[in-house]
C-alpha cells in the first residue's frame, strides 16, 4: 500500500507547483512543497520494501523476470530524484514560511523546484509503471489465444474448431385460456 503515496503526492506536487509558476499563489506553493517533502519522506520506505517483495515474486511462474530487474532500476533513479526534490521541496518550504508576505520566491529557486520536481515526477510515473507491468503483462495472464487464431511463423490448424450447437429450448408453450367453460360429465 505504501508504494502509491510517492507517486500520487510526486505528481500531485508538481501540478501545483506548475500551477504556482503559471499563477504564482503563494497556496499553490505552500501546497507543492509540503507534498514534494511528504513524497520524498514515503520514498524511503516504499523503495526498501521492493526487496522482500522481489523475494517474494521471483519464483512464481507467472512474472517474467527480466521486468522486475528493470523496474528495480527505474526504482532506484526515481526515489533518488524524488529525495533531492523532496529536498528542494523543504529548502523552498522554509523560505515561505521565513518570508510570509513574499509571493514570488527567486529564480533560482524556482526553476530549480520545477525542474527537480519535474524529474522525480516522470521517473517515479516510470518506475510505477514498469512496477505494473512485472504481474499485469505475465505471459501466463495474458490468456489462450481467441478460437481460430495462428500467431505468425505458427502453422494453422488442420481442423477447424468445432462450433457449439445452439440450445434448445424444451419449455412448454403455454395456450391462453378459453372463454368456454369446462364441461362436467353427464349424469
């Protein structure tokens, strides 16, 4: 559960700072920054726990190993760029409280906030993303091919598939009743 906080709060992080250039309000400011510094404080954890769950999923037949290498690099860039704009984040966050009635922060610092949380955000979207494709793109979920079709280079079937037959209905038809009264027997 831990993994998704860095990502939504990265993300989140960066549209307000985005936000707060286009704009420059200083609630959109306060906002990224506080959420740039959660994000790199949720990081930590959510990159030591990959380990046991590597352990965990690299035996069962259905992950393609290959994915979890790659996504355990991707990883690692990403909480390393998620850190530095949480740090950024916190540089940034200071100056605002130091300075409440100051609106626009320097240059620097700007440029430098949108810029690393710019990075951190498009890594970790990566590195999720490959994270999802380690169970989500398994060769062994992915299913039997649809009736009737040949992968390329494969020869096609020399039968065709049987279709199943229609089912019958076997219910009775139910006749409206009749105007005429039932008929006793004669006495």
């Amino acid at each position: 559960m831990v993994n998704h906080f860095p990502v939504i709060l990265s993300m989140v992080g960066t549209f307000a700072i985005v936000l707060a250039v286009l704009r420059g309000q200083r609630a959109s400011w306060l906002y990224g920054t506080i959420s740039l510094a959660l994000a790199a404080v949720t990081v930590i954890p959510t990159y030591f726990s990959g380990e046991p769950a590597e352990h965990a999923l690299n035996r069962p037949w259905y992950i393609a190993r290959g994915v979890i290498h790659t996504h355990e690099d991707a990883a690692r860039i990403s909480a390393i760029l998620v850190v530095v704009a949480g740090l950024v984040g916190i540089v940034a966050w200071r100056r605002l409280i130091r300075y409440p009635r100051e609106v626009k922060m320097p240059g620097a610092l700007r440029t430098t906030l949108l810029l690393t949380s710019l990075a951190a955000s498009a890594s970790i979207g990566y590195a999720s993303w490959l994270g999802g494709r380690i169970v989500h793109d398994a060769p062994a979920l992915q299913g039997p091919p649809p009736a009737g079709f040949t992968a390329p280079g494969a020869a096609a079937p020399a039968t065709p598939l049987p279709l199943p037959a229609p089912a019958m209905d076997t219910t009775p038809i139910s006749t409206p009743a009749t105007a005429s009264p039932p008929t006793s027997p004669p006495r």
